[in-house]
C-alpha cells in the first residue's frame, strides 16, 4: 500500500484505492466481511506517527482511485468538515454503455433507498435526498468516456444517475447489465481529486494514474495514454 500512496504531507494522505477491495470490513455475514479491506493496510501507512491514518471519505468496493486520508484527529476533522461543506472538487471517469445525445450537461435527481432489506443500494426518489452530478463526454466508440463530477455525495450516486439516464457504467451488477459474477470490473475510477486544505496555499490536486482494468475500454474511445493529463481538466473550466 506504501507504494500506492500519491500525495503525503503532515495532514494528509491520498492513496490509489484498488478496485475490489473494501475500504473497511463490512457488516456480519456480508461478503465483505472474511476479505481484506483497505483499513488493514493502515499501520504501514504511519510514516512516523504513533497512530495510522483513518479514511476522511468513502469509495465503493468496486471503485478505483483517489482516497483521502486524514493522518491524525484534528487533521480529520478539518477534511470532515471540507467534505462536508462541498469545499474538495472530485472528478471521475467512467466509460458507460450507450451515448449521451449532448457532449455535457447536469444530472438532478434525488436518490433514496430502495428498500430496507438491500443495505446500501439505492434509487431516484423524488422525495428522496438532492443529488447533483455534472458530467462531460470525453470520447465516443463502442461506448462512452465520461467525466463525472459529483457536486454532492449521496450513496452509489454516480452509478444511480448514469443509470437513470440510460447508460448504466460498465460492470455495474446493480444498476446496469453487468452479470452478478463473472463481468467485467467496474469502469468506474477516482481520477482527480482537488483539496483546499491550507488557508494560504494553491488546494492540492491529485490525479490517480488509469488502472489497467480500465485502459482497453478507454482506449476505444479514443484515450490515448501519452499526454492524458490534457483531458483532465476541471469541468468548472470548460
């Protein structure tokens, strides 16, 4: 996990989450439960600190990419409340099946749960909680590349929203077509993240290199690898 780490300062860590790996141990007799979890990795994560870093946010289990880390309490509580407070902009790429008819736009739709007896899975419910997601395509092929930024941070949001507009994100076994076992990863990574974590300084930004589970997909829709760092500007400056 050291070797993951991509940004470390005295507050704050942002590792490279693999995908399928849970950042925590899940609920009794869950899947999750027997499975090593991110958390277990922490301790190697100290560099010289009597205590390990803690998660300062969540990722899905099946979602790569940048997670951030507060490495003591009150560093924690400082990204708690950034988080809290829409302060740390987050950038995701998905590749999805089917297309988009315009080149970018923004998704508004209260997300619920769907019903008690399935945990965290979760629906449009107009009267459920706001959930806010911009998006852009970045490529088109066979299927789709999006940018994905979430401007609020509701459960399984992006994979709801992609979903409810027709083009559920690849190798997802809830909301899309992906078969419960056996289907591709799904094609969903944290690429950028971008926190203003010190009063007097530029905000950190973090950019998680593409995971191999995701370059072929990507590729057909035009990604070329050399030079990506071009496609990842903020949606706020197009």
């Amino acid at each position: 996990m050291v070797s993951r780490v991509l940004y470390r300062d005295g507050l704050m860590l942002v590792v490279d989450k693999p995908a399928g790996m849970a950042v925590h141990q899940g609920p009794p007799n869950s899947r999750d439960r027997s499975r090593q979890c991110l958390q277990d990795f922490f301790d190697a994560l100290r560099f010289g600190l009597p205590r390990a870093p803690a998660l300062a946010h969540r990722l899905d289990r099946d979602t790569s990419g940048c997670l951030v880390l507060g490495r003591h309490r009150k560093a924690l509580a400082h990204l708690g409340k950034l988080f809290r407070n829409g302060a740390i902009d987050k950038t995701y790429w998905a590749v999805v099946e089917g297309t988009p008819d315009t080149d970018e736009g923004t998704i508004e739709l209260p997300l619920g749960r769907l019903d008690v007896t399935r945990g965290w899975w979760m629906k449009h419910d107009p009267e459920g909680q706001p959930a806010i997601t911009k998006w852009k395509v970045l490529g088109r092929g066979p299927l789709t590349w999006l940018a994905l930024e979430p401007l609020t941070g509701r459960t399984h949001q992006l994979r709801v929203h992609c979903a409810e507009k027709g083009w559920p994100i690849l190798g997802d076994p809830i909301y899309g077509t992906a078969p419960r076992s056996g289907g591709p990863v799904l094609q969903l990574h944290a690429r950028e993240i971008v926190v203003p974590l010190y009063k007097n300084r530029e905000p950190i930004r973090v950019v998680a290199p593409v995971p191999e589970h995701m370059r072929e997909r990507l590729a057909e829709c035009g990604w070329k690898g050399n030079g990506e760092e071009a496609a990842t500007s903020r949606l706020a400056a197009c």
